[in-house]
C-alpha cells in the first residue's frame, strides 16, 4: 500500500507562515547541491509531536538510504512550529534538509510500504517501493534490491549466477523453495531417516580456511527435505551449507536442542 504520497501545495501551505523561506525538489540531484551545508530534519507525526515518538512514516524515513535522508539531528526541530508539523502529517515528505543558506528544503516523493507485526517497512511487489522525480528506489520486505530482482521473472539459473546474498534471498523468496529445488535440479547428499539434504553451489565465493591455508570455495545452498508427521506434507528447510550430513542439518532446525535431540524433535513436531 501506498504510505507516503508527494504533494507540493499541501508542504508549501504547512509551511507559508513560518516566517522562513522554504523550497520544495523532486530530484535527488538538487538535493545533493545542499549536502555540504545541510542537516536533516526528523518530523514527529501528528498528535504525537510533543514526545517525539516514531511512528509510521517516521520508522520509513529512517529505513531509506543514507544519500536519501542524510544523518539525522532531532534538535532542529525547534526550528518548525507544532501546529506546522501537524498540518505537514498527511503529506509527509520523504526527507527534510535544514539549510544554513537557503533555509528548509524539502525533498518530496512517493512511498509503498506494508506492515508486519506492527513495524512498517518499504515494500512494493509489482515496481518501485520510493519514487522521486528522477529516481527510484527498488525494496522487498524492506530490503533494497535492483530493479530486475523485483520486476523480471525469477529463475533457477538467474538465482545460481547471483552473487550478492542479499538479492539471491529475494529472488529464492520470489519464486519459492520448493519450485527452486525442482528447477535447479538438486542433488542429493544425505539422508536421515524420512529427511533428505539437497545442497548445490552459487557464483559466490567465500574464504575457507582448511589444511593451514585460506581458500576461496564457491557458496553452497543446502536444503533439507522434511516430511511432517501428522499431515505427510512434504517441505524444504533452509539449513547451514556447512552441514555435513543430513542428521546435523535436522538438529540445527531445533532451536536450542540438547544431547536428546530425538526427544526434543518428536515434542517439536
């Protein structure tokens, strides 16, 4: 859902009788010219101005890029009437600049957001989580991403190329674990009992030290395949890559386990 909306008229008229000179840009390029001399500006929300509290567009803020909001200093908040933080509320810009020069300058934009467990957090699955005028800003469950990790269709071979962790977890979410493990064509290494342990390895590399030396060895994906008791579904663990065999990867689903790892496996399911 839409969180933040860009309205110019509304952020003019909160600020007309402030008695400072205020300017509103679109672009994160007029922004910059101001980096120098600029301190952002953290606006409270609504009735809850006198503590300071963060709330729901406040939490978005501080989730954006640093070359979008810039450090924060509170203090100058003294700088903005109360009355002019409340009507600035269903308009909220994205970010706030203090200039020594020129005065307050607003950078005004347009924010997707979604909510879990009470926090707020950018979030778009069709397109751009935070539009500016000439940018924008790619986010899944929070975490910013690339353009095509979001909008192109994710594959089995796309998901091996990738070698930033971050967009490869996306991308697995995207398309599904179960779909993942078919399409990539895992291969077994292990197996437990009725749990089997599917590893193979991604484009990226990781530093081992093994026999005295460091090594850099390609990043396995493992995944266990369990089946639950009461139902006989059938569902893929993500578990440790560094798991030996399939018995160590079922005891590591096990939130602090102890030596009767089977007693605390058939109280677990």
């Amino acid at each position: 859902m839409r969180a933040i909306s860009a309205n110019r008229r509304a952020v003019r008229e909160a600020l007309a009788h402030e008695g400072w000179r205020f300017a509103l840009v679109g672009s994160v390029e007029d922004l910059k010219q101001h980096q120098k001399c600029c301190r952002t500006l953290t606006l409270p929300v609504g009735n809850e101005s006198d503590n300071r509290s963060r709330t729901v567009r406040e939490g978005l803020l501080r989730r954006l890029p640093w070359d979008v909001r810039r450090q924060p200093f509170p203090r100058w908040l003294s700088y903005l009437s109360k009355s002019a933080r409340k009507r600035l509320q269903p308009n909220l810009p994205l970010a706030a600049e203090f200039c020594l020069i020129h005065g307050f300058i607003f950078l005004v934009g347009n924010v997707w957001a979604e909510r879990q467990s009470g926090i707020w957090r950018p979030h778009r699955a069709d397109g751009p989580s935070v539009v500016f005028e000439d940018d924008e800003l790619y986010f899944w469950h929070g975490w910013q991403v690339s353009r095509k990790t979001v909008v192109e269709k994710p594959t089995a071979e796309s998901i091996l190329k990738e070698e930033n962790q971050t967009e490869r977890e996306v991308l697995i979410q995207r398309m599904g674990v179960e779909k993942f493990v078919q399409e990539a064509e895992l291969q077994q290494v292990d197996s437990y009992r009725e749990s089997s342990l599917f590893k193979i390895s991604t484009a990226e590399k990781r530093s081992r030290y093994q026999n005295g030396t460091w090594t850099d060895a390609p990043l396995a994906l493992a995944f266990l395949k369990v089946i639950c008791p009461s139902t006989q579904k059938t569902y893929f663990l993500r578990v440790d890559p560094d798991a030996e065999n399939a018995k160590q990867a079922l005891e590591s689903t096990l939130i602090g386990y102890n030596r009767d790892w089977e007693r605390d496996l058939v109280a677990e399911t």
